[in-house]
C-alpha cells in the first residue's frame, strides 16, 4: 500500500523527470483503465464531473463535499499520485481556502488546484490582489499539509487579459510558494514558450483550449513539464456516446456488436 506521502513525493519527482501526461477520469473505471495503460498520474476534471451529473462546471453547482468525494474516490481506486481541479477551492475567504486544501490531503490527493476565476459570468476573473491573496492562503495550507499546489491564471481562455497579464500573475503566484503554474487558452506556441521561460516552477499546458495541432515534441521543447486534458477527454467520451446513440435511433446497433467486453475495458494493454 503506496501512502499519501509517497504519492507527494511521486508527484514531485515526476515533474523534475520532464514532460509527463496526466489524464483526467471522471470515475473510478476511468481511472483504473487509465493506471492500468501505464499513466503515472492523474488529474481531476471539474468540467467533466459536472457534465456527468448533469450540472454546469464552474458555478458551484457541485459542491466542495461532493468534488471531494469525487477526488477521494479516484484517489483511493489508484496506487499513483492524483491531483484535483478543485476550480477556486469553492470558498470566499482565506479560512475556507485553507480548509479545502486540509481536507485535500485528508482525501488522500497529492495535489490540488486553485484558480482566479470566480463563479460569476458577468466577472469571470479575479482582480490581481484578490488573485494573490487567495494563492497566499492555500500556499501556506499546503505547505502545512504537503500537498503539491497548483495555481491557475484562467484570464486568457476567459478573454480577460493577455499572456502579460497572465506572466505577472503566475510569477506572483510562484512567489507565494504555489508549486505548479498553469494558463489555460494559451493561444500560440510563441505564447506557451514566453510563459515558460518566464519561471523557474513547472507549467502545466491544458489539451483542448487554445492553441491546438501541437505535438507532444513541441509542448516539451516549449518548456512544458505536464500536460492535462483536462475536460476534453470526457467531451469526447460525450461525443462518441452522442454519435452512438444517434446511430442507435436510426436504427443501426452494429457499434453496440462491436463494443470491447468488459474484461476488456477492465484490463487494457498499453502494447495494443
């Protein structure tokens, strides 16, 4: 049995080792059938899990209790460290922060996430005090709990500031002792270069917003040292369900007669 401090320390040798992959199950099947392909991470997804109960992503519509509930079962199901996309640690004051980030590690996470959105359409972003005060509250709690933190400038994707703005934010954020830095939305490869070059911590790059095309080469030689997918893998398990069931309508069965078999999806082979 691997301990939670184990995993920590897994999580950390993994991103001083280079670029690495980290999926993003939304169950505990997704989870065992991507440890099983040799993964040696992996990530919560908020969007994902929303999407599977039916609830909008970034609006609290899932509770801090239920994400964690969701974290801690995917964590339990894994030998391998995980960490949560637990969207702005679903609290307002650095009290609440702090206490995402203990029950973090008491879920067993080795990592957790923290962003400078808010759930609020009409303002999607933090202001850049508010942003840092935030940081500064779940850095300390982490540091307390060893729990590797990630912190988020999510102002690109959201077309509220520019990689300018997002730099001073994650240089801020390093600062402040957040382990990992990650900007969603980044536009270009040229952007994705300057961001890593400007610090030292590693940078997290997010598959399916943004810039699209690249090669795993590329995003490493950019400086990348992981990449999620955050919720584009279950956009896409969404996708192949919705194109199935449309088939299913018009009467064609043959995907359901094609389906792997259970052994199958429990059991993957990496080789195949």
């Amino acid at each position: 049995m691997i301990s939670r401090s184990e995993k920590v320390e897994q999580f950390r040798i993994l991103h001083k080792s280079g670029c690495f992959l980290v999926p993003n199950p939304w169950d505990v099947a997704g989870a065992q059938m991507m440890v099983g392909l040799g993964f040696g991470a992996l990530a919560t997804t908020s969007s994902g899990y929303a999407f599977s109960r039916g609830k909008r992503d970034g609006a609290r519509e899932v509770s801090r209790d239920e994400s964690l509930a969701y974290a801690a079962e995917i964590a339990t199901a894994s030998h391998v460290p995980v960490t949560a996309d637990f969207e702005d640690c679903y609290e307002d004051t650095p009290g609440g922060i702090a206490e995402t980030v203990r029950l973090a590690a008491e879920a067993g996470l080795a990592g957790l996430s923290i962003e400078d959105r808010r759930p609020d359409p009409d303002q999607p972003i933090r202001e850049f005090d508010d942003a840092v005060a935030r940081v500064a509250a779940a850095a300390k709690a982490a540091r307390r709990y060893d729990i590797v933190l990630t912190a988020r400038a999510d102002g690109i994707g959201k077309g509220v500031y520019d990689v300018e703005e997002a730099v001073r934010r994650l240089r801020a954020f390093e600062a402040l002792g957040a382990e990992v830095l990650y900007v969603p939305g980044v536009p270009d490869l040229v952007s994705l270069e300057r961001i890593c070059r400007s610090v030292s911590s590693p940078v997290n790059h997010v598959l399916g917003q943004g810039v699209s095309g690249l090669t795993f080469d590329q995003i490493s030689k950019a400086g990348v040292r992981r990449i999620s997918l955050g919720g584009s893998l279950a956009r896409a398990a969404g996708g192949a369900l919705l194109g199935i069931c449309q088939e299913i309508a018009r009467g064609d069965f043959t995907a359901l007669e094609t389906a792997p078999s259970w052994n199958r999806l429990r059991s993957p082979d990496s080789a195949t």
